[in-house]
C-alpha cells in the first residue's frame, strides 16, 4: 500500500468537478486507487480576527469599549 497527499489542481477536470476540497490523499491497495477528500481544520480564532481586518484603525481596546457600551444600551 502507497499513500500520498496531492492538491486536488493536479487532477482531471472531471475529477475536480467531484471533489470540493483542496487536497486529497491518493491511497493504492491492491492495484485500486482510491482518492479521499481532506477537510482541513477551520481555524476560527484567524476568521474572528479577520473580521477587524477591514478597521485597521479600531484597537482591540477600543472594540471591547465598544462591545461593553453595546451591553450596557441592552438593559
């Protein structure tokens, strides 16, 4: 049994068409080749910080200033 993993760019067209993901692990047992997706981790802390990205002016400070004046206009 061999096994690597490819970015799924170096597949045919009709393949790629199938497989939503961007790499996959090529396995070959016994003459068949199989091609498993690979679902890589969400890495959510980088997604919640790109969310400031676009006010590269507002601190964290004064995000939480203003994450803490929103609480207080809720009561």
């Amino acid at each position: 049994m061999t096994e690597s993993i490819m970015n799924t760019n170096a597949l045919p067209e009709i393949l790629l068409k199938l497989i939503t993901t961007d790499k996959v692990r090529v396995m070959e047992i016994d003459g068949e080749i199989r091609l498993i997706p690979l679902q890589e981790p969400i890495d959510y802390i980088a997604k919640l910080r790109g969310s400031l990205a676009a006010y590269p002016e507002m601190s964290i400070d004064k995000f939480l200033a203003r994450k803490h004046a929103d609480k207080e206009l809720d009561r």
